[in-house]
C-alpha cells in the first residue's frame, strides 16, 4: 500500500476515534485509577485526570493524522508534569500512568483498524513506529518538567529553611514568623533537645560535613542549616532521650574542619545563646584541626562566656608571670596543679597520679606559688587559682592574652 494511501487511512482511523474520545478517556481513568494506589488517593480528582488523558489522546491523534516533527507541541505534557511534581505524585506513578494510557490507546486504535478492515490494520501498523515515538517525546517532555519542577520546588524549600535557621540563630525580627511557625515548617518541636553546630570550611570547593545528614537519619536526628561564608550553622534535633554521644560520632566522621557543638539546650529561643556557645568551642581549636569540640553547660561556661574580657583579665592577674613561661614548663607546673587540687593538696596522692615521687610534686607547687597573688596556704589564694585553671581548661586561648576565644 503506498505512502499516502496509508496516510489516508490513518486519517480516517483517527477520525473514527476522534468521535470516540470521551468514552476513551473515561476507560483509561478507571484504568489508572484501579491500577495506581495514587490516583485512588483525592490528590488528583478524576476530572483533572480526565483532562489530562485527553489532552495526552489528542495530542497522539493529532500528530498521528498530520505527522509534523516541527509542529510537535509539548506544553501539554509539560503543564502535567508540573503539576503532578507539586501535587507529589511519584514520577515513576506518573509515567506508568502514561505508559497504560499509551498502551490503552493502541489496543484502542488497532481494534477500530480492525473492524474497518485488513488495510486499516496494515496502515496502522506501518504507523506504529511514530505512535511510539510521539509517546516517548510526551514521556520525555512530562518528565523534564516535573524534575524542574522538583527541583525549583527544593531550592525554594533550602533557601526557606536557610532563612528560618538564620531567624533563629539571630532571633526574630518584628513581622517574621513566630518559633512556633519556625519549628513547624523546620519539622522540629518548640521543646526538645537541641544541638547547634558551627562547622569551619577546609575549602571553598566543598562544603564543610559533607554527608553527615545521610548518617544522622538513622539516629533520628533532624537537621536544618545555614551556609555562609567560611563556614556552615547546623541546628539539630535530637530524638528523646537525648544521646548526643552518637551524634558527634556521626559528626567526627565529616570533619574537614574545625566544628564547634554547644551543650544540649531545650527551648528553640535558646538557640542565639546556643551558636555562641558552638562558635566558641569551634575558635578555640587549633587552627587547621580537623577536630570537634562540645562545651559543657555549667555555671563557669556561663560566666566566661558572658564576660570573656573580664575572665580574661582575672586569668592574668591569678596566674601572672606564669603565662610568660615557656610552653613545656607552664603545662607541667599546670598539669600538677590541677592534679593537686583534685587530690585535696595531698602531695602523696598527686605524687601517684602523676607518676612521679611526691618530691617533684612539693618543688613543681613551690615553683607555681611564685607567680601566684600568696601562699597557697591561704585559701583564697587557692580559691582563685582553681577558678582560673577551670577557665583555662574550657577555653585554652585565655592562656595566650592576644587571641580571643
């Protein structure tokens, strides 16, 4: 049969079902509907399938009757895809309800070819090819539609939580959304166990604790962040009862970095306070130490925290001359110190937890009572120099007067 006699036929086959068109459309939606769980589901009504299954019939017969590759429209298929991306119906769904579709239509087509007779049939089939081939530009067309639309949709939701995690660690201006807004949109409670992280950027090329969120799924932990310059702001919601040990486990298998955690704190408006804590313990590493560090919630933590310079200047009038020695000798005449102070001045015990003879332990404090304010028979004296090793201890840069924690 020549071409244009097939093309003929063709023509009035789609005619034929042309008339036809309504009661297909209906088959294919119950079809689908008793085929696909989502479509059971009130997401999609059955007057929107219907349009969209007859927008996809119409747009096969069309170009089935009229081949035209330069007439191809697609913003059918494309509009659908879109919408089905923000209705949430799975991709793979929406394409098997194409696949049926297409599938139904054929068995649709050859019948009627079939009871118009033996060259209907053959001009159908000589046709098959571009049916298909129209399906799969349909197919291709709904699917890079609905992917942009995913994506437009999770960078709108990244920078909307970007924007909540900023209103919460600076604290909400007049007019913005209230906690209570935030932790829901966030997928957090108002009340829980939280965790703030500052995490500082190796490089500028990758993100710092790349992955970490794919490990603290299992832990049922939740995440939100804030990327900025330098470095990266997470808030972390922890499953009850609370086990941050875990967590910076997870956490200590991302790091590039330096990354600071605060303590465990309960309420979301307590998160200002909570990423001043992070941003401290995260400075007080050494630079370029891929490391973490939590700081403790205790009242000493409070104090210095809120009055570093004050701290600062007190750990410089207790300790004295003692922060200009060298660095092997301040850490020895350090390390006894506290090692006696946990032993209750007991130069024996402090003797054996050192590992050294009680001797060493007696010269070792006389060398410290030289750069003390008194003998460390006065209890003040003594009072003072425990103060001021805690302080050290949370935050080592007080031991050099010119960086800042």
């Amino acid at each position: 049969m020549p071409e244009t006699t097939h093309r003929a036929a063709v023509a009035d086959l789609v005619e034929s079902m042309s008339t036809r068109l309504d009661e297909i459309v209906v088959g294919m939606g119950d079809m689908v509907v008793r085929e696909i769980d989502f479509y059971r589901q009130a997401i999609v009504s059955r007057d929107e399938l219907h349009d969209a299954l007859g927008r996809s019939v119409a747009f096969i017969l069309t170009h089935l009757a009229r081949p035209d590759p330069a007439a191809v429209d697609v913003s059918a298929p494309s509009s659908t895809g879109r919408k089905r991306a923000i209705q949430g119906a799975p991709l793979p769904e929406v394409l098997r309800v194409y696949r049926l579709s297409f599938a139904y239509l054929w068995e649709e087509l050859l019948a009627e070819a079939r009871r118009s007779g033996q060259g209907t049939t053959q001009a159908l089939l000589a046709a098959a090819g571009r049916i298909w081939s129209l399906a799969d530009v349909y197919s291709t067309a709904l699917t890079d539609s609905y992917r942009e639309a995913v994506a437009e949709q999770m960078t709108e939701t990244d920078r909307r939580r970007s924007a909540l995690v900023a209103a919460l660690v600076d604290g909400p201006t007049t007019g913005s959304d209230t906690l209570w807004e935030m932790a829901h949109v966030l997928g957090f409670p108002f009340q829980g166990d939280f965790v703030v992280l500052m995490a500082e950027a190796a490089t500028t090329a990758e993100p710092p604790l790349s992955g970490l969120d794919a490990k603290l799924r299992p832990l049922g932990v939740k995440s939100a962040w804030r990327a900025q310059p330098g470095h990266d702001i997470a808030v972390l919601a922890l499953p009850r009862p609370k086990r941050t040990a875990p967590v910076l486990d997870a956490v200590r298998t991302c790091v590039t970095g330096r990354v600071g955690a605060s303590p465990v704190y309960r309420q979301l408006d307590r998160t200002p306070q909570a990423l001043r804590y992070a941003q401290v313990a995260m400075e007080s590493l050494a630079p370029a130490t891929p490391a973490v560090r939590q700081l403790e919630d205790t009242p000493l933590t409070e104090l210095v925290m809120n009055n570093l310079d004050t701290t600062r200047r007190a750990v410089n009038r207790v300790l004295g001359s003692l922060l200009s020695l060298p660095e092997d000798e301040r850490t020895t005449l350090l390390t006894t110190a506290r090692a006696w102070l946990q032993a209750h001045g007991s130069a024996s015990v402090t003797a054996r937890t050192l590992h050294c003879h009680q001797n060493t332990v007696r010269y070792r404090m006389r060398r410290l009572e030289e750069h003390l304010r008194g003998p460390l028979t006065d209890p003040r004296v003594v009072a003072e120099l425990s103060l001021a090793l805690d302080a050290v201890g949370t935050f080592p840069s007080l031991l050099n007067p010119a960086v800042h924690p």
